[in-house]
C-alpha cells in the first residue's frame, strides 16, 4: 500500500476518528458524576435565589451553598392531583424530570398552552423554613419558550398567593432577546405581584409593554422588548403550574391547613 494511497488516507481518518470517539467517550462517562452534582448544586443555589437566602449573582462555596440549603430548605414531595406530601418517596434522590419521563411514573397531559406533554405524578416542592415555620414556598415550574424548554422556580408568600420571586436555570432563549427572562431587573418585577385572582383562578401574566406597580397592577407583569413569544410562554407555563393540573391542588390544601400535612 503506498503510504498516500486513497486507502491510506480514509484509514488513517478512521483511525483518528475511532481514537477520538474513545477519548470523548470516555471523558463523558468519567465526569458524568461531577456534570450532575454541578447541575445539583446549581438548582440548589437557584432555589436559594429565589428564596432570598443569597443575592442575584452572589458567589458562594459549593460548601456554603450545601449548608444554606441543608439549614434553611426543606424539600418534599407531593402528590399532584391529590395534593398531599408523599414521604414514601425520597425526596432528596427523586428526578423529576426523569419520572416524567417514564410512563410509569406520569400521565399524559391534557391540552394546555405551556407546550407539556406528560405530567409526573409526583412534583417536588421546596419550603424555606425557620423554627419549623412555613416562610416561602418554592415550586418547580416549565414550558415551552420560542426556542426552548425553560425550567425555573417560582416563590410564594405562605398566602399561596403572593408572588415572592422567580427565576430559571435552564433554557435556550435568545440572548438578548428571551435570555431577558434571566434579568435581575425584570426578575424583580414579580415580587408582590398576585398569582391569582379574586376568583381564584391563577392570573398573573406578562403584557406586552408596561404594567403598574404591584399594588395598582397586581396580575400584571411588564413584558420583554422584543421577545413576546418567549413572554407569552413563560405566562403560560406559569398559569398552567397554578392550575388545576399543576399546584393548585396543593396549595388549596397548604392553604386551608396551614401546612397541608
């Protein structure tokens, strides 16, 4: 064979090529672990966030994060259409994400605007706690974006109505654009907002343009310049999580009980 041939040179290409497969491969597999404590430790500080046990952008310690959350998060499980906690299930270990995901352990969703096909069975919830005492309730919330999925989390007051805070910590909108959804300022928009109506029925949504302050305006938020779809989906996927099918069942129960235990 000579050593240019045609042959040569696509062996040699296959050759690198398989050596390489095996490098990244093995390279996936070996930091698979560390990818999802990272993903783990990064919805932990979300959730912190959120609660306002640390500031928009404010570094800390893996370790500092770990004993925030540990000292002032506690996390739970809830049935969603019965809206009762479910302590059978660990909830420390429990994938949300991945029950969905498996036929036996979620439903099909009913039609719905936040763009979800299948509903787990069971959600987490997140409760920030002081002396046992209820301060914030945390929920796991997602939908369809313009581009993306987004999954975030949204607060409320222990009125089950008063919106605390909002955030994501994943999604693929655009920069600029839709990414806005991650913006401290707009962020803040939310808190003292009022997720439902005098009705009950879950209200807040974002407009196009500006909306009032919160005590004048309270189910309204200001929108995202130049990013309405993206907008309109983060109303929807929020509404839907305040519905019916969502926490609604929950909160009701929280409400009437104080603890819904």
């Amino acid at each position: 064979m000579r050593q240019y041939s045609n042959a040569y040179i696509i062996g040699f290409a296959v050759a690198v090529c398989l050596v390489c497969s095996v490098v990244v491969s093995t390279s996936a597999v070996a930091l698979r672990g560390r990818q999802d404590l990272n993903k783990a430790l990064d919805r932990q500080t979300k959730v912190l966030v959120v609660a306002g046990l640390l500031g928009e952008g404010q570094s800390a310690s893996a370790d500092e994060v770990q004993r925030l959350f540990e000292q002032n998060i506690r996390t739970r499980v809830v049935d969603l259409q019965s809206g009762e906690y479910d302590d059978t299930v660990d909830a420390a270990a429990y994938d949300q994400r991945r029950a969905t995901k498996d036929p036996s352990l979620s439903r099909e969703a009913p039609a719905n605007r936040a763009g979800l096909t299948r509903l787990p069975s069971k959600a987490l919830i997140y409760q920030r706690v002081a002396d046992e005492d209820i301060e914030l309730l945390i929920l796991p919330i997602e939908g369809k974006g313009l581009w993306s999925t987004l999954y975030g989390f949204l607060a409320l007051a222990p009125d089950t109505t008063t919106i605390e805070g909002i955030t994501f910590y994943e999604h693929g909108e655009t920069p600029g654009l839709g990414g806005e959804v991650d913006n401290s300022s707009w962020k803040a928009l939310w808190r003292g907002r009022q997720a439902y109506d005098a009705d009950g029925e879950p209200a807040i949504t974002v407009i196009k343009g500006a909306a009032g302050p919160a005590e004048e305006d309270p189910y309204r938020v200001d929108g995202i310049s130049g990013a309405t779809l993206t907008a309109r989906g983060v109303s929807h996927l929020v509404q839907f999580w305040l519905g019916e099918n969502g926490f609604e069942p929950y909160l009701e129960k929280f409400q009437a009980s104080g603890s819904a235990s």
